[in-house]
C-alpha cells in the first residue's frame, strides 16, 4: 500500500479506539456538566448513543489530513536523500 493508504487506515485504526473518549472529554470541557465525574459522563455518552456521533466525518477528514501529511513526509525524504546523496 501507498504512504497515503497505509497513513489514512492507521490513523482512523487509532480514531476508532479512542473516539468514545474523546466525546467524552469534549462533553467535560463543554461546560455544560459541571460536577459530573468522567464514570457519569462516559455513562451518560452510552446511555444516549452518543457515543460515536460525528465519527464518520471525524473519520474522513483523519483519513485525507493523515494520507495527504504522510505522502508529502514520503516524497521529502525521498527528496533530501536524493539532494545529501544518502541513498
């Protein structure tokens, strides 16, 4: 597979494990739950099926974001190896 293909799937990979978390912090920060424990929050996030709301986007932009940085990472290397003779 490509840099971008291989970069685009670890990072949704990486996205899937901690989305839930991550819905969870978002809720902490909002404001909007002052004096409820992470454990309520979290609980709160399943409860409602909120747990993996807005993923499909998050994912599509975390593949393209991610794809786009490792290939041009790839094509640099590849650049400056060429450019300092370090084959």
């Amino acid at each position: 597979l490509s840099p971008f293909f291989t970069a685009g799937i670890c990072s949704n990979l990486a996205w899937l494990t901690v989305w839930p978390f991550d819905v969870v912090k978002t809720k902490k920060q909002s404001g909007k739950f002052e004096g409820r424990s992470v454990m309520w929050l979290l609980r709160d996030t399943v409860r409602t099926g909120d747990m993996y709301r807005g993923l499909s986007v998050g994912l599509v932009r975390s593949f393209f974001a991610n794809g786009i940085s490792m290939e041009v990472y790839t094509r640099v290397e590849k650049e400056l190896k060429i450019v300092f003779n370090d084959r």
